[in-house]
C-alpha cells in the first residue's frame, strides 16, 4: 500500500528555517507530481509548491515565493521542503500530496492529488 510520511516539523521563531521531507513507500511516485500543502486552524487546505515529476517545473504560492523552495529526489523517492525566512503566518500543518496521473506538468489543483501524508506540524513564533 502507498504512503506518505512527513517529517521536518516543528516549533521555530520568526526567520528561522526548517526543512521538510516527504518519504514514499510502498511505491515509487518518481513519475508522478507532487506537492505541499498546508492547513491552518479554521481554514482550507492551501497549495504552498508543487513539482513536477522531473524536478524541472515548480510552482508556488505567491506568500511563499522567494522563502520556500521544493526539491526532489527521484532515487530516494522523498520530496523536500526547505522553508526559509519563516513567519507566525506559516503556521499550519504542512501535508505532502502525489498527483495521481503521471507526467504531469506540476499541477497546483489540489483536487489532483490522490495520495496523501499524514501532515507535519510547523509552528513559527513572532
């Protein structure tokens, strides 16, 4: 069975940095896009970036762009999210996501993502 797991989480100050992995098992997503997204108390799941199955397309949330950067790692199957200069408004639980087709241009409609991680709490103090 397919799964996700996030890790990298945490509690940081303002304008620190953390670095979030998405690791797969079960199988191999390096033909799929994939992306991170988040959720803040009382509010909708949100796109922070996704990438395409390549590594060579990435999109992003324009609150994020500049700070945050997606990376992959085929070989490894793990997805990464290194965010820096992080804000109290950062804060949310940060889900990893696979698109379910293959070859995909690294599509930012979350509806497209079938697989899911468990999430991995961010917490960024002012």
């Amino acid at each position: 069975q397919a799964q996700l797991v996030e890790s990298g989480g945490g509690l940081v100050q303002a304008g620190d940095s953390l670095r979030l992995s998405c690791g797969a098992s079960g199988r191999s997503f390096s033909k799929n896009d994939m992306g991170w997204f988040r959720q803040a108390p009382g509010k909708e799941r949100e796109f922070v970036a996704t990438i395409d199955w390549s590594g060579g397309r990435t999109n992003y949330a324009d609150s994020v762009k500049g700070r945050f950067t997606i990376s992959r790692d085929n070989a490894k199957n793990t997805v990464y999210l290194q965010m820096n200069s992080l804000k109290p408004e950062d804060t949310a639980i940060y889900y990893c996501a696979a698109d379910h087709a293959q070859y995909g241009l690294g599509s930012t409609n979350i509806a497209r993502y079938d697989y899911w991680g468990q999430g991995t709490q961010v917490t960024v103090s002012s």
